[in-house]
C-alpha cells in the first residue's frame, strides 16, 4: 500500500517508488510534518522532532508548564494564523466574533483508492490502480471550522498531490484571508537553493537560482493571472545539484489565477514552504455548512537531480493531467499567418498562404485576430464575435473547404475574456467589464477584461463562438 497509518504512534507514512511522506497526529492532537525525502522502509521519524525551551516562542495553553513545546518551532503540516507559530502560515480566518484564532486538531482520515474531483477546478486524475488518496480531517473545537487534507499519492511516479477544502460547521460566518494549497516544513535544514521562473513578454521562464536566507524569500503573481513575469512552479534543491545527482523538490500549482510560494528559514535554521493563491486582495466568505476548495500542489521529489525530477513532471502530465481525445495525438505542424499579415488580410491572401505551405508538409492554417467584427487595429472589435466579411469574402465556411481541399487543417484564434470599448459588445453592455463603477478602468492594449462571473456574460461567449464553430469544419 502507498499509505500507512501506525495507530499506535498515530504516524501516516506515504510512500512512492523512491520517496517517502510521513508525518504524525501528536500527543495534544496537532498535526506535525515529519519528513520527505528518500525512501525509508519500517522507520519512523519522530526523533527528528526537537523540543527545547526557545525564549519568546509562545507554548499553546495544553502544554501547561512545558516550556519546550511550541507551535513556533514545531513543523506543521498545516499552519494556522494567530495561535502561536509566528512563520508563514497557511491559514488565515477571521472568525464571527472578529477574532482570528483557528486551532486544528486531529480528527479523523480516511484512505481510499481513487482520487476525486476538485469541483471547480483543474487537477490531476488517476484510476484506483494508479493512486491512492489520505483525508486527514482537522477542526477548531470552539468554531467547528474543520480543514481537510488531502493527499493523493502517484506512486509510480514518485508524486504527491495535495490540496485542502476549508469548511464552516459552526453557527455564524466566518471570512477566508488566506488559504494555502500546501504546506511542508524541512527539519534542520537551511542549505537549499530555490529555482524560480521570472520572464516578461516573450521573453518567459527564465531560470533564477539563489541560495535561500533566513526571514522570507517570495515569488508571486497579483496579476490576476500566474503572468509572464512569474510562474506558479518552484524548485527546492541542493545546492549542488545538477541535471543528473542531488536532492531536488519541485512544487507546481495547478491554478493560472493570483498565486503565492513563499519559504521560509526560522530562527533555529528550519524551512518551511508554502504554496496556494496568494492572500493579497483575497477574501471570501464562508458561511454556515458552505467550504472552499483549494487548488492542487504537486509535489514531486527526486535524488537524481532536476532530470528525474522533470521527467516525472512531464509523465504525470501527460498522463494525468491533460484529458480529452487529443491527449496522446501528434500535434500537426501549423502555420500562422499573424507575423506574415497582422490585420491586413483577406481570404484570397490567407488562402495563398496555406497552399504554399500544404506544398512545404504543413498540416494546418491557423487564422489569427483580425477576422471578427470591425478589427484593423487592436483598438476595437474585441468582443464582436462574428465574421467580418469584407475580410473574409464569401464567409468563413468557403475559406475553411479552401484550406481543408489542401489537405489541411483549420484552426482560429480567440481571446474570449477581452473587449475594446469600440466594439458592439461595449457599448451595448459596458458593465459587462471588469472595473469599480465609479472609476475608470485600467487597460492593456486598450482592452477591458470581461467579467466572466456573470452569467450572462458567460451566455454570450458560448453562444457567440459555438456559432462560429458550427459554421465550419474548424
């Protein structure tokens, strides 16, 4: 079985084809990581856990007069606001008496074959043959707010998936500020070198290595998007590993919105690394019997350095994220003629174009902006999803026979989410836009986000684009 749990010393163990996760439920019912790294057999690793009496490190009321238990030195598996661990946490809640306070305690877990669903959200899937999934459930005694984490364990492929749904059973509403996906803490060790991937347009993932200091080193997107300028995936390593030798852990969020990973070094040389949407700007609302669903880490270890490490990323989502019946199809060859026209184009020049390139073993034509409304420039026409025919002459079923007679494919270009204030869309509902009311907008390329939470907005797009692509063999 890839998951164990001791009911005696109360210690779950994870284990994949080479790495092992294990943590423990312990004497005051908190949830204490343990260790994950290499794989360990019939060992447990509770003598790593140190308790000595730290100065300014607060003890949790159950400890009594034990000076050397601290939530402010223990590793967590799941750290929480304002009871005593002064670290990054993972979990901020302002309860319905405008306290803070979140104390989770251990009370139950379950493991099952199989993983589930995230509701809302992309994630990793797998067979009852391929993973196994942990819950362990958590809950404040006094607000009954309840945590459970979950853990899916890939064991083939040396993964660990993790994610928590955050749920209200007590009586009033209580407000998320920040919701973590995961958190792990590395007992006596300081020593890593953090791999991000910084870019900008064009120019994106860019390689960045630097040894990690005490106090705190970020990377993070309030972008409303992961961006250009940073990606939701980070690397912990040795600091002398290579593509083929030494300790890598890589952690990517399987989520394009606002993120945050943040590690940490504390004051007696401990690490702790946290990863989920980033708490700038965040707040939600939870109330009575309602939960929140957080998105996936996932986690992958590796001592054969970042080569193993990047394999096991490329099969896991090859296989276990991408879906659909193009999942393992070659990809054709195409041809896009954005660079070769811009706006500037008709059916007769797109036409062209596919055929010299059908001649050169091109599979398919992508027609990119500039075919929908009245689009010349990226000033307007974002939005107006319908055929502008003085471009494409005869409609856009005669062009897509046309390149498809050439054997080829015919793909299209949108961008669903924007519109320019010159455009039909605007001007009939300008409210459809993502800005205060009251205030004039930002814009990027003198276009507005639409505002897809609503859904008539979401009617719209569908409709709007489904026809389109009924119109031809697209």
């Amino acid at each position: 079985m890839a998951i164990q749990f001791n009911e005696q010393s109360k210690v779950f163990t994870l284990h994949t084809k080479n790495s092992t996760y294990q943590m423990q439920v312990d004497k005051f019912n908190y949830l204490l990581h343990l260790y994950y790294g290499s794989k360990i057999e019939n060992q447990e690793m509770t003598y790593l856990l140190q308790y000595n009496d730290r100065g300014f490190s607060s003890n949790p009321a159950e400890a009594y007069k034990d000076r050397t238990y601290s939530l402010d030195i223990l590793p967590q598996e799941y750290s929480v606001f304002g009871m005593g661990d002064f670290r990054e946490s993972a979990l901020q809640l302002v309860n319905t008496d405008g306290s803070f306070d979140v104390q989770l305690k251990y009370v139950s877990y379950e493991i099952y074959k199989g993983k589930k669903k995230l509701e809302g959200l992309p994630a990793s899937y797998g067979t009852e043959e391929e993973v196994e999934t942990l819950a362990i459930h958590l809950e404040d005694e006094i607000t009954k707010v309840a945590v459970s984490l979950y853990y899916s364990v890939f064991e083939q492929l040396d993964t660990i998936t993790r994610n928590a749904i955050i749920t209200n059973n007590g009586k009033g509403d209580v407000y998320i500020e920040k919701a973590m996906s995961c958190c792990i803490d590395f007992i006596n060790r300081s020593d890593f070198h953090y791999m991000t991937f910084y870019g900008k347009h064009t120019l994106e993932r860019q390689i960045e290595r630097t040894p990690i200091r005490h106090g705190k080193v970020s990377v993070e997107s309030v972008r409303g998007c992961s961006s250009h300028q940073q990606n939701p995936f980070v690397i912990l390593c040795d600091e002398d590993a290579n593509e083929l030798r030494g300790e890598c852990y890589g952690f990517s969020f399987v989520y394009s919105g606002n993120f945050k990973a943040t590690v940490e070094v504390d004051q007696i040389n401990q690490t702790r690394f946290v990863m989920g949407i980033h708490d700038t700007g965040f707040r939600y609302l939870l109330q009575q019997n309602e939960y929140f669903v957080t998105p996936e880490v996932m986690m992958v270890y590796s001592d054969n350095g970042l080569g193993q490490m990047s394999r096991n990323y490329h099969n896991l989502i090859q296989n276990h994220i991408c879906r659909g019946k193009f999942k393992n199809t070659r990809r054709p060859i195409l041809i896009n003629n954005w660079e070769g026209t811009y706006f500037d184009f008709t059916s007769e020049k797109l036409a062209s174009i596919a055929k010299d390139a059908s001649e050169l073993g091109i599979e398919m034509f992508v027609m990119d902006d500039g075919w929908f409304g009245v689009r010349n420039d990226d000033y307007s026409g974002l939005g107006d999803w319908f055929v502008n025919t003085d471009k494409i002459q005869g409609g856009l079923k005669k062009l897509v026979d046309e390149v498809n007679s050439y054997g080829m494919k015919f793909g299209i270009w949108f961008e669903p989410e924007m519109v320019n204030e010159d455009s039909q869309l605007y001007r009939k509902h300008p409210e459809w836009c993502l800005k205060t009311p009251t205030r004039e907008g930002n814009r990027s390329r003198f276009q507005y986000v639409l505002d897809m939470s609503r859904e008539d907005v979401r009617e719209y797009l569908y409709e709007s684009i489904t026809a389109i692509l009924k119109e031809a063999n697209i």
